[in-house]
C-alpha cells in the first residue's frame, strides 16, 4: 500500500430511530430502537426532567424562605 493512498471504509448503514409493525390483528406496534440517553431529543428531554423534579423546587423553597 502506498503511504498517500486513503483507506476506504464500508459505511454503516443507519438503522431507524422508531419501527413500526402492523401486527397479524391489524394492530400497529411501535419500537424504539435506541437508548434514548443517545439522542439529542432524549438528551434534552432528561435535562428537562432533572431541572422540573431537582433544580426548580431548590429554588422555589429558596425564595420562599427568604420572602418569610
């Protein structure tokens, strides 16, 4: 192999986020196929989370507090 010449690489092929079936009963069933922590959406939606249930309480008791 020469020292210039690139090595070229099989792309992955990008499987789908969601996968819909239709189900012998004519019922539609949804798959996710990734952990939700590895997307950006699901990313968002946990820091989302931790801010409403730890964050905004802290800071609410804070202000109450210091309006008594």
């Amino acid at each position: 192999m020469k020292k210039n010449q690139k090595v070229v690489k099989p792309k992955k092929e990008k499987k789908p986020f969601v996968e819909t079936r239709v189900k012998p009963d004519n019922s539609i069933e949804v798959e996710f196929k990734k952990n939700p922590s590895e997307t950006i959406s699901g990313k968002i939606f946990l820091l989302l989370i931790i801010f409403g249930m730890v964050i905004m309480p802290v800071v609410l008791v804070i202000i109450l507090i210091s309006k008594a």
